[in-house]
C-alpha cells in the first residue's frame, strides 16, 4: 500500500532496507580543518568545474554552514548564486537536488506536493524526495530554492521557517500528509517528518522588478551572501572532491565555536547595533 501511495518515497525505503549509507572516510580525507576545506574546494570548483570563487566568498559560505541550515544567495544574474551550492555537492561527492520555484506558489503544497483523493497517490515532488532520502543519509545534503523570491518565501516555506526557531533538534517536524500511517513511508511518523541536521536550504534570489521583496521574517531565520561580482580566473591542479560525513562536518564548527570564540568587544558591537 505504501508503494502505491507513496511510489517515490517507498523506493527510497525500499533502497536504503539493502544499502549501507555508511561513509568510509580515506586516510587523506582525515584530519582536515575548516581552513584547509575552504582551499581544497577553492581548487576542486576551479580544476574539476571550471568555476571560480574568492577564497573570502568561500570562507564566508563555510561560516553560513555552521551558523544556520537556511541560507540565502542574492545578487545580478551570472555572479554564481546557484553554481556555488552547485559546486558544494560535488565537493561533498553527494549531488544537489535543484528545486526551481514558481511564480504562482502560494503554499506549501506547491513544495511539498499533496494527496490526490481522486487516485489515493501522494504527487511526490523533487523537494519532498530529497527531503526524505537525507533521513537516511549520513552526509551533507543540500537542496536549492532556485529564484526563491519569485513567490512570497513567507507563504510557501512558512513550515520552515517556524520550525528554524525551534531549539530542539527533534521537534523539528513537517507535516507531509494526513493519510493512516499503514499507506505511509517508514520515516513518517503520524504524516509528519524529522527535518534532519544534515540538510541545508539554499535559496538564491535576484533582485529586479519581477521578485518580490524579501521580508525581515525572513531574513531574520537565514544568512544572507551577496554575490556582486564573478571571482578572478585561478591556475589550480587537479584537486578531488571529500568523503565528508555530517558528523564530521559539525564537529569543525564546534571546534572553531571553542577555539576563536566571539569577543566582549564584538558582542557590545552587535548590541549597540541592534539598539
């Protein structure tokens, strides 16, 4: 019945039933920090992608990794909003799913999909499918909001954002669909699904006439990069990609958290900022 309902989800269970999603790190993937991951993806985007990113962007990308799962790219068009996050897939060997949004997207079945009564299936969309399958992964997993504010992020991601606000890992939960849990996925617990830690939402925005203005609610549960201008041509060697499971990947922003902690002068900063 779950395949029935459910065809794409219930392959993915299906999938991972036989498949070990354990990552088996090499010996020269081992050790690395935050500062040599940022050097080593500045020469594989260049060497293997032909793209080009300042070592600061980078830096910059990498800090918004460990601060928040929801990031926003804005700039012009061609300054390489959506290839970044693009490139960030390929680094971590584990591919991007690219959600393209749509003008008319009003809420969160236009993401998400819906139960058709007609035909007792759930129209599974891409973004679902990726939502569901980092459930089971062990690594880095990012899914692209391509031209986010094409519609207004407030109505069709409004799930998420008030999940982000949570403190507790575990309560981080969508509501997926309202059927009897026997027609439902296994990760589905009373239709409801654990947004994973290992997932990152990555929007990118461009800001002309034909977008919608991106409100503080927003702005306010995500890190915001702007991206002015293409990055200068580097000569790199031909550098691979690392075996980077989500663990792993955490526990380098713990460590940096610990070791170069904020200053009382920076903090006052902020504060009076706020005020």
């Amino acid at each position: 019945r779950v395949m029935e309902a459910f065809p794409k989800l219930g392959a993915i269970d299906k999938k991972y039933a036989t498949e070990d999603a354990t990552i088996v790190v090499p010996p020269s993937d081992i050790g690395l920090s935050l500062e040599q991951l940022t050097i080593r993806f500045q020469k594989f985007a260049a060497s293997q992608l032909g793209l080009h990113y300042e070592l600061s962007v980078i830096r910059t990308m990498f800090a918004a990794l460990g601060t928040t799962k929801f990031i926003i790219l804005e700039g012009i068009s061609g300054t390489g909003k959506t290839s970044l996050p693009y490139a960030l897939g390929k680094f971590f060997k584990r591919d991007v799913t690219i959600c393209s949004v749509q003008p008319s997207w009003r809420e969160r079945t236009e993401m998400m999909g819906y139960f058709n009564e007609f035909t007792k299936k759930f129209n599974e969309t891409e973004f679902l499918r990726a939502l569901y399958e980092a459930t089971y992964r062990q690594d880095n997993n990012i899914i692209i909001l391509d031209e986010m504010n094409l519609a207004r992020i407030e109505y069709y991601f409004a799930d998420f954002l008030s999940i982000m606000e949570m403190p507790v890992h575990n309560e981080w939960k969508v509501e997926v669909t309202r059927t009897p849990d026997n027609m439902n996925p296994k990760k589905l617990e009373s239709g409801k699904l654990l947004i994973t830690q290992n997932l990152w939402f990555i929007g990118t925005a461009n800001n002309d006439d034909s977008t919608f203005t991106i409100t503080d609610k927003v702005y306010d549960r995500a890190i915001s990069i702007t991206l002015n201008d293409k990055g200068d041509s580097i000569d790199a060697e031909y550098t691979e990609g690392v075996f980077m499971p989500y663990e792993n990947f955490a526990k380098l922003f713990e460590q940096a958290l610990s070791n170069y902690p904020i200053s009382k002068a920076s903090l006052a900063k902020f504060e009076k900022l706020d005020n």
